[in-house]
C-alpha cells in the first residue's frame, strides 16, 4: 500500500494565537518511513517493533518486553483502541508527561483540546485499521507551548485476538526555532 502523505497545514490554535502546524505527516510501511526525520529514539523503538514481528506485519504485545526499551521508556506511550474507533492512554511516559504538561495515562484521545485533532485520529486509524506506521510533527501551541513540537511515531500492535488492539507510540518534543522553523502567524 502506498504511503499516506499529508501536505503541512495551518489551523487556528484555541486560544487565538499562532496557528497550529502539521509541519510532515505519513502513514506507510515500516521501509518507507522517514528514518532521517527520527530522533535515535524513535529508530531504537522502530527497529525493535521490526525485529519482534518477525515474518508477521504487526508483532504481537505479549512478545514485546518493556526492559528491552528502558532508554526510551520515558518517550513511549500504549494505547488502548476500542471497538468503536476510540483510544485510551493506558501507560505515559515521564518525559511524554513532562512535555504535554500533564499525566496522559487514562486520557482519551478524543479529549484532547488540538485543533488538528481530526488528523491525529486519522494517524492512529491508519495504525489501528490498516496496520501501517504512522509519523508525524506537529506543534504544541494547544498546551501553551507554541514554541515546541512533537515527533510522534505510531506502531500498531496485535492483541491475544491477533487483532490490532493496542498502539505503541515514541513521543519527543523538539524546540521550533532550532530546526529553524517558523510557525505561521508568530
């Protein structure tokens, strides 16, 4: 399947101040990823999501053990998706935590005041529905923190069902002005 490329957009943040950007979006096969736009955090878990799920296309969570992770630990979230499309943070790591300004464990996804939340959902359906790996930069302006973006990997995960139940996820937050960004309307 070809991967799924959203161009940048600009939305108006809650609060009325710079807009919101998606600055890269993609939703694809594990050999079509961006590796050069990954942090080596991303790429550690990456590479572990690949070596467990083996001949598989997706790696089943009970084979997965969280002590092989434990530099990236701090990044990594699990969520949980529903029957309906929805999606509950189940475990947040402390840097995730730190950055989001908030504990994300038992938050759902859809309570999440981002303007561009539609195309976050989009991402986690592609993981969830199709199996793909998403990826994506987006600015955090919706946390009061307009200043910052987020670099956020997507992984799916197969349950005891074999079905897709769960969402391993890398989150790292990066300064705008060190990848010499500029966020539209600032």
């Amino acid at each position: 399947m070809p991967p799924t490329v959203s161009p940048m957009t600009a939305l108006s943040a809650p609060s009325g101040g710079a807009k919101e950007q998606t600055f890269f979006s993609v939703s694809c096969g594990a050999r079509e990823l961006p590796l050069e736009r990954m942090t080596e955090t991303h790429r550690q878990v990456l590479r572990y999501w690949d070596d467990k799920r083996g001949t598989q296309s997706v790696p089943r969570r009970a084979g997965l053990d969280p002590c092989d992770l434990s530099r990236a630990l701090p990044n990594v979230l699990l969520w949980d998706a529903d029957a309906a499309g929805g999606y509950r943070c189940r475990l947040s790591g402390t840097a995730v935590d730190a950055g989001m300004g908030s504990h994300l464990k038992g938050m759902a996804l859809a309570d999440m005041r981002c303007s561009l939340i539609d195309e976050a959902r989009r991402e986690f359906a592609a993981a969830c529905d199709s199996g793909r790996i998403s990826f994506a930069e987006r600015t955090m302006g919706w946390v009061g923190k307009p200043y910052l973006y987020y670099r956020h990997l997507i992984l799916p995960l197969r349950g005891s069902s074999n079905e897709i139940d769960q969402l391993l996820c890398v989150l790292t937050f990066h300064n705008v002005s060190e990848r010499g960004l500029r966020i539209s309307g600032s």
